[in-house]
C-alpha cells in the first residue's frame, strides 16, 4: 500500500539498507580474521629477516608446517561465527547512527494485518509519510574496525612496526627471502644463499669512453684503459668475499649482512678474481 510518491523514500531505504548490512559485514569479517592476520604476519616478518634459513631443514619444514597448522586453526576459530548481517541487524545499525529512538525504521516494515477502511487507510498513508521523510535523514556511518576488543595489549601495532622494519631489511631482496621462507633445504647447517655479482668499469674521462657493466656471464677477455674505476658489488654468498687482481688481494666492504662492493683504480694487472 505505498504510492508512487513513496517509492523513491523507501528506494533509498533499500539502498542504506544495503550500506548498513555490506557495513556489518565489513565489522565482523575484520576482528574475525585478525587471528589468521596475526599468524600471517609472525611468519612475513620470520621471512622477511630472513631467520628460517638459519634452522636445519627438518626444523625449517616443521615450521612450516606449525605455521599452516596455526592459520587453519585461526581460520577456523575466527571464522567459526561469521554470517552475513540481516535486515534487522541493519536496521538497528541505521538506527544507532542515525540518533532514531523506539527502532522508528522497523514500522516501514509493516503491513496492515487486515482490509482498511477509508479512514484506517487515510491514518495509514500518513503514517508511512512520515516513516518515509524519516528515511531522508537516515545516516549509516563509517564502518568501525572493533580490533580493541580482540588485541587489548596492542599487538598489532608491534607487528606493524616488525613488517615495516622487516621489509626495510629486505629491501629488493624481499622475494628472494619470501622464496627462501617456503624452500627449506635438507643439507647440512644453514641455507647457503647463492652469491651475484655486478662490476662497473669507466674508463678516464680523456678516453671518451662509455662505463661496461659486466655480469658473471660475461665472456672473452675484456681490455680497459689504465686508470679505468673499478666497482664490483655482489649480492647473496657464503662468506666475506674477496677481490684479486693479479696477487693483490683485498677485502670487500660490507654494505649490509648480503652485499658487498670492492672498489679500486686499474693501473695494471692482466687477470681479475673474486672469491668467496
């Protein structure tokens, strides 16, 4: 029994209505999944630093496998009650916002339960005119996270903080870690990670020449003019490597615990070594 004047108030109903439940559903699905969020973390931040590549590979795996077994179980736990808000909820979540009292929304709801007569339907008509000039000044308002009640120490902020600082350590190395996290290797001691390496040669500014960038598949002997800079940095490896030019050998800087660059100026020498 709505008139076509009607329409459109309780067609913006529907639509607030749609807000409100997509809203509840956003509330409840987030605190729900945060256990599976935590243990999806612990294991990015052991990955990004790189600290399972320290354990023996039967240790490696069976943390893998703790780590799987933890997110099936925080799946489950977080998930167990999770369902899709109704109509009612929705509308009570209207109600809140919208500062409505007596749960005003729930009459736009209503059907007469039997036949009206003319003055029944007059009182009838105007009541659901004032239900819907109500609908006007619905608010849903801003889906709240609810995590507090969840993690009441604030752990989240701390594994925030970890996967910034883990990511910062990482660098571009970040998927190669990721991959090393997921591959546990079954020979003896920790994860020996293959060294790269790169080298920078620019000649001196008289030549005119442009710098050669070399990589370890470069082939065939390389001539460079006396005085050429020398830039070699390797990524990844063993141990500290080291540099030799002929029977000059020196250390290599290190930049951080994966790389490391040698620098030096070429006034002689005919064979050039890097060990590790």
């Amino acid at each position: 029994m709505r008139g076509p004047r009607l329409a459109a108030p309780f067609r913006m109903l529907e639509h607030r209505l749609r807000l409100s439940q997509a809203a509840l559903a956003w509330e409840r699905a987030w605190p729900a999944l945060w256990p599976l969020l935590a243990v999806a973390g612990v294991f990015l931040v052991v990955a990004l630093f790189d600290l399972l590549t320290l354990l023996p590979g039967t240790l490696h795996a069976a943390s893998l496998v703790g780590f799987g077994l933890a997110g099936v179980g925080a799946a489950i736990w977080g998930l167990r009650k999770l369902a899709w808000p109704d109509r009612l909820a929705a509308r009570r979540r209207i109600e809140l916002a919208s500062g409505l009292a007596h749960r005003p929304l729930a009459a736009l709801a209503d059907h007469p339960s039997a036949p009206l007569g003319n003055q029944a339907k007059e009182l009838w008509e105007a009541h659901l005119r004032r239900m819907a000039a109500t609908v006007r000044r619905l608010r849903v308002g801003w889906p709240a996270a609810g995590l507090g009640r969840r993690d009441p120490w604030g752990l989240r902020a701390v594994l925030a903080i970890l996967l910034v600082l883990g990511a910062i350590d990482a660098g571009a190395d970040w998927r190669d870690r990721l991959a090393r996290a997921l591959t546990p290797s079954w020979s003896a001691g920790p994860t020996a990670v293959a060294g790269s390496f790169d080298i920078w040669i620019t000649p001196p500014d008289y030549t005119g020449l442009p710098p050669q960038f070399l990589r370890a598949d470069t082939k065939g002997t390389v001539s460079v003019p006396t005085g050429s800079a020398l830039l070699v940095q390797i990524h990844g490896g063993s141990g500290a490597p080291r540099l030799s030019i002929d029977d000059q050998t020196s250390d290599f800087e290190a930049v951080d615990k994966q790389n490391f660059r040698a620098q030096a100026t070429l006034t002689k020498g005919k064979s050039l070594s890097v060990s590790q």
